[in-house]
C-alpha cells in the first residue's frame, strides 16, 4: 500500500507573500469579555511610550505557552503510515462560520485526506455557548477518534468539552482553548496565527499607504483576550519603531464589533487630520468602512485583519482599505491536523505552533487570497 505524502505546514505560504514564522482571525473569534473584565490592551493603550527600540516578534500563549513554527509539526513516513492504516476518523466544532473558518477546515481537511483520516463531522455554534455544547454531544455520538475546535466562550467551555476528554478523544484547538485545559493534559495543542508578525504586517500598511507621517488612530478589542491584546499592542510597537513621524492621536477600544462605526464616526469629527485608521478584524473594519464613507472621507487609509469579501472589494476599487493580513488559514489547518495525528501517536506536539500571516494589497489580492484561503477571490472582488 502506498502512504500519503505528509505536507509540511507553512508550504503554501511562501516566498513574498510569507512574512517572517514567528507571528491569528482571528480575526473574529475573539470573544467578549465576561462582565468586570479588565483590558489589558487598554489599559496599556495610553501609557505606553512609543520606543525607537525594535519590538521583540515574541509573544505566548493563553497559558504562558512559547510559539513553535508549524515547521516543527512533521511526520516521518512510518508515522504516516500508522495513522493512515488505522481507520481514524475526525470531526470539527467552530465557534462561528466565515471565509477565515471555511479555509482553516479546507487545509485541516486536505491534509487529514493525505493521512486517510475521515470527516464525520463540521459544526459552528455562531458564537453561542449553548449552542456548541449542543454541537459537542451530536459530535461525541459519531465517536470520532480527532476533535478540532475552538471555545466559543472559554469558561462554559470547560464544562461542555469535557466529554471529548474524558472519552480519550485527541483534541486540537485553533486558537482558544476552554478555560484551565492545558497542553498535553486536556489537549494536544493550539495552532493559531503568529500575532505580533501581524501586528507588524498591519503597521507597514497603514505606514506605506500614508506615506509614513502624519496622524492616524488605533481602535483596540478593550477584552482582556491573549490574541487580540497582543496583536493589537504589536501594532502601536512597529508603528513607532517603523514610522517615528506618524502619530497615534486617537485610541478607542470596543467590546461589540456593532459599534464600531458610531465609534469612527465621533473619532473622525473630533480628530479630522487623521488620515489612518486600524481596526483589530474585518467585521469590526467593515463599520469603520462605512463611517468613512458617510463622512466623504476619500484620504483616509485603513488596514485590519482577516481577508473579507465586503473590504476585499473596496480595495480593489481604490477605496479606502489599503491592506488586509491573512492568518496562513490553510497552513493553520494543515497544523491542525497533523497535530490531531501527534495525539493519535502519543508524540509529543509543541504547546503552540503559529502560522505566519499573509500581507495583502490591491497589488496582490488575487495570489494573496488564494494563499490565504485556497480558492480565487469572489467576483464581486475580482470587479473591483
């Protein structure tokens, strides 16, 4: 019988497309904040100074966890073999539906074809809590040996994952894991996006597109969550260490992504020399977007996180959005599933692996999307 080849993680994304593999999507994954947390994010946004020093591309994970490259996931052909000859099977339990998911289960996917693994299942709770604990049950009654998720609320799932636990299932988690599970107990590992090489991503956009000076502003996810704090935090450090002439003047945070364009809307008529805006993810952009264009702001640069079809769109029309960063979408699939191979085989996997992200502009649109998420971009993009 002849194996499947094992592909590296990271191999679709290469050469110019690729920034450096120490980076999310989340992008819009991040959850809201129980009631009384604290920012950490904002609490840094104001008293931080901005250093000429260049940032560290550092960061950890939910639990302290130091990121591996999904480089080091790799299997040898005798470890291929087993998993192929064993009649595995998987299934996946998403927090929400999007474009960024649609393609981290693409690559997941492929790659647990190569290894002859089936999917018996794809579930999204649309970020109710309830909803996945329902999703977790009809999984679990398919028994299937690989269980790749993300908690759509990390403290009520610490209770509903328990069953993929304590059945001996081999979970792999994108991202956020249910509060108090840990690597190598609970779970096998997180594969998410290496978060300050997005920050950085997103600083070099906005600072090429407005010609590095002048003033922008910096919207915050004001949640005390490890992956947007840090990635948002990574963008204020590049943008001073890179552009030391462009000046953060205005820093509002948001928990509800749905107030984002009343929020831009009061930032622009209070601060009307900012020419560029970040926004933490796409959906969040997507209010900013409109603000903008209600108050004829044609001058106004914005970049975020995560490829969208709604902002993917104006780029390529010339309009407002100047950069989108991809999370490495497939390739954090791709991890995903040989990380569900690492249970199987009792191997130890990294703590945390993070996928370099894909820095997109009108200029690449077509090849980034299609690195990002596999597929040509819609046609509404494309006519743009």
């Amino acid at each position: 019988m002849q194996h499947p080849t094992v592909r590296r993680a990271g191999a679709m994304i290469a050469g110019a497309l690729a920034l450096s593999l120490t980076v999310a999507g989340c992008s819009t994954d991040a959850e809201e904040p129980a009631a009384g947390a604290s920012s950490s994010s904002g609490a840094d946004s104001s008293s931080v100074a901005q250093s000429v020093d260049e940032p560290s591309l550092e960061f950890a994970g939910p639990n302290g966890e130091v990121p591996g490259t999904l480089e080091e996931l790799t299997l040898t052909e005798n470890e291929a073999a087993s998993i192929a000859d064993g009649g595995y099977t998987a299934a996946f339990v998403w927090h929400t539906s999007s474009e960024f998911v649609d393609a981290v289960e693409k690559g997941a996917t492929d790659q647990l074809a190569e290894l002859g693994v089936e999917v018996v299942a794809s579930t999204e709770a649309a970020f109710d809590a309830a909803t996945q604990a329902n999703n977790v049950e009809s999984v679990m009654a398919l028994d299937p040996d690989i269980v790749i998720g993300i908690a759509a609320d990390p403290t009520s799932a610490a209770q509903s994952f328990q069953p993929i636990v304590d059945a001996g299932k081999q979970l792999v988690i994108m991202t956020t894991p249910p509060a108090g599970y840990s690597a190598g107990d609970q779970f096998v590992s997180i594969v998410t996006e290496s978060l300050t090489d997005a920050g950085r991503a997103n600083a070099e956009l906005l600072g090429d597109a407005v010609g590095g000076e002048g003033k922008v502003a910096y919207l915050f996810h004001d949640a005390d969550f490890w992956f947007t704090n840090q990635r948002d935090q990574a963008f204020k450090d590049w943008l001073a260490h890179s552009y030391p002439d462009l000046e953060i003047v205005a820093e509002e945070g948001f928990t509800d992504e749905a107030r984002t364009e009343e929020i831009a809307a009061a930032l622009l008529l209070k601060n009307p020399d900012i020419t560029g805006i970040y926004v933490p993810w796409a959906t969040a952009a997507q209010g900013v977007l409109a603000a903008v264009k209600a108050a004829g702001r044609t001058d106004v640069a914005i970049v975020t996180n995560d490829l969208d079809t709604t902002l993917a769109a104006d780029m390529a029309a010339g309009g407002n959005i100047v950069g989108l960063v991809g999370n490495g979408s497939l390739d954090i699939g791709r991890g995903l599933a040989i990380a569900g191979a690492y249970g199987l085989l009792d191997k130890e996997a990294p703590a945390l692996v993070a996928s370099p992200p894909v820095k997109v502009t009108a200029d690449n649109l077509s090849e980034g999307w299609l690195a990002d998420y596999g597929v040509e971009p819609p046609a509404s993009v494309q006519a743009g």
